[in-house]
C-alpha cells in the first residue's frame, strides 16, 4: 500500500525474509559460523539460542540452505512440545520419507531412525536435525530421549554422530540442559545471539530498505533511528514492526521522512494492540 510513496519495490520490513533482506550481524555472523563448523565437521549437538525475535529461525534457514548434498537428509521440527513416542514418529518422518504415516509405538520409531541414519552413513551422508523451540522439550522430558538418536548407527561412523542434532530456543535451554549432563557433554558449540547494538539496528534498517528497492538512506532520519533503538530494545521483529507501521503513517501524513515523532506514534498504536489483545 505505501510502497509507491517511498519509491520501493516491496515491503522492507515483511516478515517473510530471504537471501536479498537478510542482514547479519557480528553476533549472527559468528554464530553462523559455529553452526556451520558442527555440522561440517559433522559434530552431534549445536546449541542456538537468544530471546524471541532475536532472528534464530532467519539464521538457521540461512545456515541450512547454504549445505552441500553431502548433508542430507536436513529435517526441521518447528514446535517440538510432544510427548517421546510423538516426536520420534516425527523425525522418522522428517528424515525418511519412506517412513508410514501408520502408528509406531517408541522402539518401532527408534529402530526405523536407526535403519535410515544406517543407510544414510552407507552413502557417505550426514543427516542434521534442527529444532526449533527446543526449550519446549523440557515440558515433556523428551530432551533425554533426543541422546538416544545421537547413539544409533554411531558403531558404522567415522565422526562423532552420524547425525547433528541443532537445538535452537531461549536462553532458558542453557539451564535445561544443564540438567542432563548426558547430552550437555556432547555439545560441540554454543551460540547465544546478541541483541542488535545501535549501529546494528541503523545498518539493517538502511539494509531492509535498499532490499526493497529504496535509494534514499535519509528516509528514517537519526532520531528515528534512536528512538527504533530505544523502543525495539535491538531486536529484529520489534524493529521490523516498528518500521513498517512508521512507513504506513508516513504515507498516511505524506511525510517525505520518518521522525522519532512517527515512531512513537507507531510504538503507541503497536503497544494499544497488546493491551487489548
């Protein structure tokens, strides 16, 4: 709807990101970088974490996307709070496509994972499984249960794993999984993802908008640009909102720039949404 106004080709601040809008930063960078270390050296447990809206999901799609054929298959569980027998069944399915859809009690699940992480490491492959919100596992104690897939098929393996297991939530899985020092020990790197410094929210917001076609960096003008950094408190999905609900009311008022004045205007309508909700 405002896109016309600000010269843009689409939305800067969509939710929906790919490799043009993805901006990371030092803290993303380098955890990017451990992540790929894990798995490339084929590692069996990456921890991932940071607050919601940090961009977790944003790197690990990245991470993920950037594997060679050699790392396959790649599985993705996004809301893992199921109890044990649930979440097997799951990953079966996840990971093998020729797994039925039939019920499986727990040892029929672990003996079909098994036979495909065999197959898998007989084809000089290594499988990764990455869950999201995996502080959601401690509801069903099922993280115990997720060491168990780390054992199968690891007499045929030359690496640590034949699979790596990325486990990626809030800073509150660093204290569940204190608690099984079983799976703790087997955690080849930790990467805790920083909010976004003030200079980090100015580059993504000027990144976002040449993403999406703007050739001005003037558009949020600095005390916009501090007022983002005060009110988001540097994390990407409350600047993202922020953003585009800024450049809705600028096209509202026809303003040619965003104010800090905007921004407030915008934090106040996002935060009247919450307290009626």
């Amino acid at each position: 709807m405002y896109e016309a106004h600000w010269n843009l080709l689409r939305k800067p601040f969509d939710a929906k990101v790919d490799a043009g809008t993805y901006y990371p930063s030092e803290s993303h960078q380098a955890a990017a970088l451990k992540i790929h270390y894990a798995i490339e050296q084929r590692r069996a447990v990456a921890l991932l974490c940071g607050e919601s809206g940090a961009g977790k999901s944003m790197l690990l799609d990245s991470c993920l996307s950037q594997l060679s054929d050699h790392f396959a298959p790649i599985a993705r569980i996004v809301y893992p709070a199921m109890p044990a027998d649930q979440l097997l069944k799951h990953i079966a399915r996840q990971i093998g496509p020729q797994a039925s859809d039939s019920t499986h009690d727990l040892c029929c699940s672990i003996e079909l994972i098994e036979r495909i992480l065999r197959h898998n490491v007989s084809q000089d492959c290594h499988a990764v499984l990455a869950i999201d919100e995996a502080h959601l596992l401690q509801q069903f104690g099922t993280l115990e249960t997720l060491r168990l897939i780390l054992n199968l098929a690891n007499d045929n393996c030359a690496y640590e794993s034949p699979i790596t297991l990325i486990l990626c939530g809030s800073p509150s899985l660093i204290s569940h999984l204190s608690k099984h020092s079983s799976l703790e020990d087997r955690v080849a790197v930790r990467c805790l993802i920083e909010r976004f410094s003030f200079e980090d929210t100015v580059a993504y917001i000027q990144h976002r908008m040449r993403a999406g076609g703007c050739s001005r960096d003037d558009v949020f003008d600095m005390r916009a640009m501090e007022a983002i950094q005060m009110l988001a408190q540097g994390i990407p999905r409350r600047i993202n909102r922020l953003c585009d609900l800024s450049l809705m009311i600028g096209f509202a008022q026809e303003l040619r720039f965003v104010s800090s004045a905007t921004i407030e205007s915008a934090h106040l309508e996002l935060s009247s949404h919450r307290r009626v909700a």
